[in-house]
C-alpha cells in the first residue's frame, strides 16, 4: 500500500482539477518553460490527478504586453503536457477577448479533453458562442463565472442555467479575490446545485487563509468537480492546496482516486521546480480579499502606488469599492493618482474589521 486508508472508499466522488500550469503562471509572469512543464505534468499523471489544465494565466491567445507574455506560447506548452499525459486528462481555460474559436480549434488539434469557458459572474452570455462550437465539435466544456463575490446565489444560478443552455457539460464559480467564507461558498454551491443538472465546481483563492475550508464546504454543499494547485501556486495569496484538500476531503469521506504519496511527491516536486517559493498569506494579499479585488492586479498595485506615493492599501480598498475587475487593471493608475490628488485614502475606501 502507498498511502494510508483514510476510509473514503465508499464515499462520494469527487474530481479534482489541477491549474497549477494554468493560474501558476501568474505568480512567476508566465515564465515557466518546457522542462518544467514536462516535469510538473508526469508527477500529477503519475498521481493520478484526473485533470491538469496548461496555459498562460490569462488563458489562450492571452500572452500581450498587457498581462505579460508567456515564455513558451500556446502550441508548445499543449504539445509539451500532451505528450507527458498517460492518464490524466488535460484542460484549458479561455476568457474570451483573450481567445477566440481560432485558438479553441488549435487547442482541439492537439487533443484537449476539456475547456473551460470564463466571464465575468453577470456576463455569462459572452461565452454563449465559444461553448456553442465547443459542443459542436464534442468536447467536453465547462462554463465558470470569475469574481462571483460580486453576484448573489440566485443571480450565479441563473448564469449557470444559461451556461447549460449554451452547451456547458460543467458550470461553477472562482473566488477569483479569495472573499468568501465557508458560509458564503455553501450558499452559493447550493443554489446552482439546484438549479443545474451537470456537476458543479468550486476553484478557491487563499487571500483570508480560507481555500481548503472553502473548498470543503463546496463539495459538502454538492460541487463534484473542486480546483486546486500543487502548493497553492497561483496569483497572489494563492490557491487551494492540492495536497492538502485531498487527503483532508478523503478523511472526510469523499473518494478523489489520488495517490496521496505521488501527489505529495508532485507538490515536492512543484516547488522545487516551479517557484522560488510557495505562496504567502502577505498583507497585500489579506487586503486584496478584504477589498475583493483579483489577486493578479498585486504585483501591478504595488508597482504603481510606490511610483505615485500611495498607500497600496488605500489603492485596493478603492478599487474594492469601483468594483474593478480584471481586464480593468488600467484603473489602477486613475486610483492612485486620484489618491495622490486627495493626500490619502478617500473617505470611507478603508474597511473596518
């Protein structure tokens, strides 16, 4: 026997998808090269994880001067991990803007398994035409809904119907700012839950120290699909910690069909490979879940608060209130300098705990 019986055996299943090579990108500015793809990709494989998504952070077609360009492009990195999968599946991840149907039919040349479709928690009909050709063309899409903190369960629930209705096989929501509390996801779990028949997922961000909790708490309130990364290797604070979540959903009575030994091996492997180091809990990071603000626009806050002299603080808590988004990280620079302008924080941008 590899690993211990955590008696979970006969509990339900739950399938864990793993974007360590997809939103880790975003913690080293997309830089991971084909060696360390290749090396990552055959440790989960060999873990068994079901799922392992590649692509820059942003997604396909997303590699530009404004969110960074990738070391290696979209070709290389899925003919890379194609050839290094046995067993698992591979995924990718496309907002569209980003990408376009000409980068999804690429994407099928090189044998993905599963797409997932991204937009914005109230904007679920932007990806009405990419899951359309996704189900034309028999492959298996999921569609996901990014900053969802900022919609109520029943408007989540609505999107998820209509996501359905467009082709989606899978439908779920991103703590894309790592906002919630276990209370938050449950609700919002539930409610799409009922009105879906085709499984849910959950991907958690670590801003408030709450992704394996959060995670847990999906998958008791009905998600059978839940996201996590090899040492939570993601934007900001990070994300679920796949090697954490998994033994602790195992204890717990749920069957994910991971090796734990192998998939502690992986997550080794991971940060010795992958990153300088795992992501941290900063204060940066607690702010920017406090304000619920992606995590991608930290490196990007800092930045440009030291050059105009703010607090980055004051900056996210401000764009917590304009209710900014990604894609909108252009705003960054109208914050601080209005920040500037005022000699501090506006009034009533700070939040009280």
């Amino acid at each position: 026997m590899t690993q211990p019986d955590h008696g979970g055996g006969g509990g339900r299943p739950v399938l864990i998808h793993d974007p360590s090579l997809r939103d880790g990108h975003h913690a080293v500015g997309h830089q991971l090269s084909r060696e360390q793809l290749r090396a990552y990709a055959s440790a989960a494989d060999s873990a068994g994880i079901p799922v392992v998504e590649v692509g820059h952070g942003n997604g396909l077609g997303a590699s530009s001067l404004q969110v960074g360009r990738a070391r290696v492009s979209d070709d290389e990195m899925l003919s890379t991990v194609r050839e290094s999968l046995v067993h698992s599946r591979m995924g990718v991840f496309m907002l569209p803007g980003w990408g376009a149907v000409r980068d999804l039919k690429r994407a099928i040349d090189h044998g993905v398994d599963l797409v997932r479709i991204g937009t914005h928690c109230t904007e679920g009909n932007l990806a009405e035409r990419h899951l359309g050709f996704l189900r034309e063309a028999g492959v298996d899409a999921h569609g996901v809904l990014l900053m969802s903190h900022m919609a109520s369960p029943q408007r989540l629930a609505e999107e998820c119907v209509r996501l359905v209705e467009y082709g989606a096989t899978g439908v779920g929501i991103l703590d894309s700012a790592g906002q919630y509390l276990p209370g938050d996801v449950a609700e919002r779990i539930a409610a799409i839950s009922a009105a879906v028949t085709v499984p849910v997922m959950f991907h958690g961000h670590n801003n408030l120290g709450m992704a394996v909790a959060n995670s847990v708490a999906a998958a008791e309130a009905g998600a059978g699909i839940i996201d996590a990364c090899a040492r939570g290797f993601g934007a900001g604070a990070g994300n679920t910690q796949i090697e954490v979540v998994v033994p602790v959903l195992e204890r717990l009575g749920f069957r994910t069909g991971i090796d734990l030994y192998k998939l502690l091996d992986a997550a080794d492997i991971a940060e010795r490979e992958l990153m300088d180091v795992p992501p941290t809990i900063d204060s940066i990071g607690i702010v920017s879940g406090l304000a619920g603000v992606f995590s991608g626009f930290k490196k990007r806050v800092l930045e440009i608060s030291k050059r105009e002299g703010v607090d980055p603080r004051d900056v996210f808590f401000e764009l917590g209130r304009l209710q900014a988004v990604a894609g909108q990280e252009d705003l960054i620079i109208d914050v601080a300098q209005s920040l500037r302008a005022a000699g501090g924080a506006r009034e009533g941008s700070r939040t009280r705990v």
